[in-house]
C-alpha cells in the first residue's frame, strides 16, 4: 500500500458519498490535533481524468488540511473503479464513525437498494457490512418518517429533548401516517422513554379503536396518553368480550349510540356548524380599498359626515362581536370535555 503527497487542488471531494452533515465545531476540532500530532490516517482517492483524484473516504480529513491552509495531503490510491464497491466502502469506512447520523446511514442503505447504479439486495448489502437483514430493515424504517422527524433522529441512545433516538422513534414506525409524526414530535418534546413510546404506539395500531378516537387521543400529553393505555390493558383484561375506546363528550347527558356515530356527512347538519358557515358565505371575501376609492371621502358632504362615521363605528362593533363571539365557541371546541369510555361490541 503506497501513500502519496498529493496537491489539495488537484483533489475533488464526492458529493455523492454516504456521508453529507459535517459538523464545523468537530471539524475544527480535527484541524486542531492535525497542526499539533500530525496526520494519524491517510486519506483514500481514486483516479478520475485529467490527473486529478475524487476522495473515496477522508472527506473531514481534506477540509481540515484546508482549513488549515496546506498544500499538500497523504494519500492512498484506489485501485476499484467499480461504482458499487466504492460505495460500499464509504459506507463501511463511515459506519464506524460515531458522528454518521442513523439516516444518512437508512439513505445509504436505500440507495444501494433501489438506485439503478447498485441494485443490490438487502441479504448481500448485510453481508458486505457485517450486519443482519433486521439491522437493514430497522435502519430503512426511519426514511418512513417526515423530514422534520428525521433531522431529530440522532445517534446514540442517550435522551435529550427535542432529539430522538432510534429506540424511541422505531415503535412508532407502524403507526398510520396521519398521526405518526405528530406523536414522534410529542415523544421527542416530552422526552419519552421507549417502553412508553411502546405503549402509545400499540393505542394507535389498535383495531378496536376508531379512527375519531385516534384523532381525538393524538392532541392529549403522553401522561394522560399513558394513563389510557393502562385502562385500555385493564378493560381488557377484566372482560372476554371485545371492548372499544370511544369519545364522550362529557357536556352531553345523553348516552344514547347516536352520541357515538361518526359518520361525517352528519357534520354539516349540526346547527352550529350551519350557523359558522351561513355566516361566513354571507361574508365577502376581504378586498383592499384602493386609493381611489378612499379618495372618494371627498366627496361626502359635511352634514353626512357623521352619519358615514357612526356606520362604520356600527360595522366595526358588529365585526367585533362577531369576533368575540366565535372565539368563544373556538375556546369552548377546544376545552377538554371529551373522555374515553369502555364500550362492549354489539355481535
């Protein structure tokens, strides 16, 4: 294995390797003990064209040099050209590395998987990495979350707030999408262990509990989401017969099954939702007054003058009661009069 000193602008770092985030702090770190031990590791490159080199891994190493103004760095010569078993072995040479996030990792995996340039199966990528097929999967899982989970997703098990581990999160990854990134954010804020994570999750992939119990239990905190879980295990256990969680609105004394139909075409019939839309298709959409139009108070005659202020003080304190009005009932929508109830299916 022959290391070379090679020119740094004679050197392209490859844009399309496994690894992406760079952390600058770290990154200056490794500057740092490069100007006062040296270079422990050489770099690795490959011919290209032209005399010039594409890094295969060493990508922290050469900004450092840069960094730190120099000319030149070691380097070894790839003698692969193949595309495949050089990602491969970007991938393996970052693996080791503790700053490589979990979904650069999963994005790797998926490209060596799906992209037309690899097409290799999951058996033989475990196999070249010395890892299981479940390891694959596991990773692969985390691409099932929206971006914004995904840049909270960290290495490590360790939990901070407002970061997720991949313990926390993978229970999750089952869970309809329609509320599985909103809960990973909750379990994330709330610093949620897994075992708990475990339980909320097993709420949501219940076949007994309706979608408009789901909707209602993904707006409450983990601790009453908990405390639900534990009476869902316990109504369980207590019977044989099939129990169902379903939303009571505790205003209402009547019990009846029609409280419990979900049926949305029901929705637009309740006279308060009839009343919020008669009022807001009577309500012309707002239009900007041009300067024309204002100018046009000119034209109002002193004597009417009063008259056009008094109107528009008599349009303002009606817009303003209809204001208070429906934040009122948003308030009184949005105050916490609903409960779970236990309710046994009809055969």
């Amino acid at each position: 294995m022959k290391v070379l000193e090679i020119a740094l602008d004679l050197i392209e770092e490859d844009t399309n390797q496994p690894r992406y985030n760079f952390d600058e702090e770290s990154l200056s770190e490794l500057a740092n003990s490069i100007k006062e031990i040296g270079l422990l590791n050489p770099i690795k490159v490959r011919v290209i064209n032209n005399g010039r080199y594409k890094i295969v891994f060493g990508n922290r190493r050469y900004r450092a040099f840069k960094l730190l103004g120099l000319k030149t760095i070691p380097a070894i010569i790839s003698e692969d050209q193949s595309e495949v078993e050089i990602y491969l072995e970007q991938l393996a040479e970052n693996i080791q590395r503790e700053s490589f996030s979990p979904i650069e990792e999963a994005e790797a995996f998926y490209k060596l998987i799906n992209d037309q340039r690899f097409r290799i199966s999951k058996k033989l990528l475990a196999s070249r990495l010395g890892k299981s097929e479940r390891y694959i999967s596991q990773k692969l899982d985390l691409l099932n979350f929206g971006k914004k989970v995904q840049q909270m997703i960290k290495s490590g098990s360790e939990i901070v707030q407002n970061r997720l581990t991949e313990e926390q999160v993978l229970p999750l990854k089952n869970v309809a999408v329609e509320y599985r990134d909103a809960l990973a954010e909750k379990v994330a804020k709330e610093q949620v262990p897994a075992k708990d994570v475990k339980r909320i999750s097993e709420l949501f992939l219940a076949e007994d509990i309706s979608p408009q119990t789901k909707e209602f239990l993904v707006t409450k905190p983990v601790s009453q989401l908990l405390n639900d879980w534990h009476e869902y295990q316990r109504s369980k256990s207590e019977s044989t017969k099939k129990v169902k969680l379903e939303v009571v609105d505790l205003s209402n004394n009547e019990m009846s099954d029609q409280n419990y139909k979900s049926d949305s075409s029901d929705y637009y019939n309740i006279p308060i939702v009839k009343k919020l839309y008669d009022l807001f298709n009577s309500i012309p959409s707002q239009h900007i007054i041009s300067d024309n139009v204002k100018d046009s108070i000119r034209e109002i005659k002193i004597e009417n003058r009063k008259e056009f202020i008094n109107t528009i003080d008599a349009l303002i304190d009606c817009l303003i009661g209809h204001v208070h009005q429906w934040e009122s009932i948003k308030e009184l929508t949005n105050t916490n009069r609903f409960t779970l109830i236990k309710r046994e299916s009809r055969k």
